[in-house]
C-alpha cells in the first residue's frame, strides 16, 4: 500500500482520533479519581459536633470520627437531663396547686358554712308542736299550723310585719297567743320561754327566714 494513497490516509487519520481519544480518557478517569481521594481527605480532616453554644471541633481522621458520635451522646444526655428537672419542676408547681385547690374549699366552707335550717328547726323542738312545711308532721299537733305563717304572720298584730311578729313569738312565747289551735283555744305558756337561747344566733336567723318563706 503506498503511503500516499486515500485508504492510507483514512487509516492514519483514524488511529490518530482513537489515540488521542484514549489518552483524553485516560486523562478524565485519573483527574475524577484524585478529586474524589482529595474531598475524602477533607471530609476526614475535621469532624464538628453541634453543641448547645455552637459548633465545635472534636478532632481529625480516624479517632475524631470515634469521639464524635460519644460527644454528641453527651450532648443529648444533657439535654435530657435538664429536660427531665423540667418535668420534675412542672410537677412539684401542678401538685401545688392542686394542694392549694384542694384546701381552699375546706377553708371557704368552715368560715360562712350555712346552716342547716332543718337541723335548727328539730333542735329547737318546733317539730314537737307545730305543722312546718319541709319537715315531719308532730304526732298530734298543740300549736298553730304554721304552713302559711310567712303570711298569716302579717296579720295577727296591727302594724308589725310579718317578720317582726314571728322575730317576737320566737324571742318571747308569751307575748302573742293565736286564738285557734289544733285542739282549741290556745294555751299561753305551752310554748318553752328559753326557745331562742337553745339556738345560736344563725341558727335563730335562719329559722325566721324560713318562716317567712312560708306563703
């Protein structure tokens, strides 16, 4: 084949191409592979650990890798910690409170407990005597039906009201005597005299106070 002919030419022109695209290849692969090596290098050069003031080295290589993930335990243990007296502060703070709750009935009900207007009334022995809405009917009544004296109360003595007559008969028995009893004319002096001290002074109030409800 003579060196200046067409087919010599193609095939020279070819294998120049193909030599100088291998050495390009080769080329590439040695220049991916160094500046893959040269980040692994960086990435091993420092290992920063986030701490609760920032960023801080821990250390190069092999052993920083080692230490790194034991600082952030650390990190975390403390986090936890300060988390759980947290917890506990929130606690001590919820079971105070719910102390203070808890108490503060108590105190409020000692100090304006009502009182018990029935218990008063039965202390009293009015139930002995008289018909009173609300509690048990006496076995053969003496006194007058009292169902609606917070009315009839109005009406016994001219110019009293109805509390100021019932205030009185309670305070003195003997200062007024009803006409008409369960089993006649009443008596006077069947009521006790000493009816108003048997009880205290609201236990008094609320026994008037319920007469006068009684309409």
């Amino acid at each position: 084949m003579e060196e200046n002919s067409p087919l010599y030419s193609l095939i020279t022109t070819v294998a120049g191409v193909l030599l100088a695209t291998l050495l390009v290849a080769i080329l590439g692969v040695t220049l991916f592979t160094w500046a893959g090596s040269s980040r692994e290098r960086a990435a091993e050069a420092e290992f920063v650990v986030a701490s609760g003031d920032g960023a801080e080295v821990v250390g190069t290589g092999a052993g920083a890798a080692a230490s790194a993930p034991a600082v952030a335990s650390s990190a975390g243990a403390a986090s936890s910690t300060e988390s759980a007296g947290a917890t506990d502060e929130t606690a001590v703070a919820q079971d105070t409170s719910d102390t203070a709750a808890a108490e503060a009935p108590a105190a409020d009900s000692s100090a304006g407990s009502p009182v018990d207007v029935v218990a008063a009334i039965t202390k009293a022995t009015c139930i002995t005597c008289h018909i009173i809405p609300g509690l048990p009917d006496p076995p053969s009544p003496l006194g007058p039906d009292l169902t609606h004296i917070g009315t009839v109360a109005a009406t016994r003595v001219e110019g009293e009201s109805a509390e100021e007559y019932i205030r009185i008969s309670l305070q003195d028995p003997a200062a007024f005597t009803v006409s008409e009893c369960p089993l006649g004319p009443c008596t006077a002096g069947l009521m006790q005299p000493a009816f108003a001290q048997m009880l205290t002074p609201d236990e008094f109030e609320a026994v008037v106070n319920y007469l006068l409800e009684q309409k």
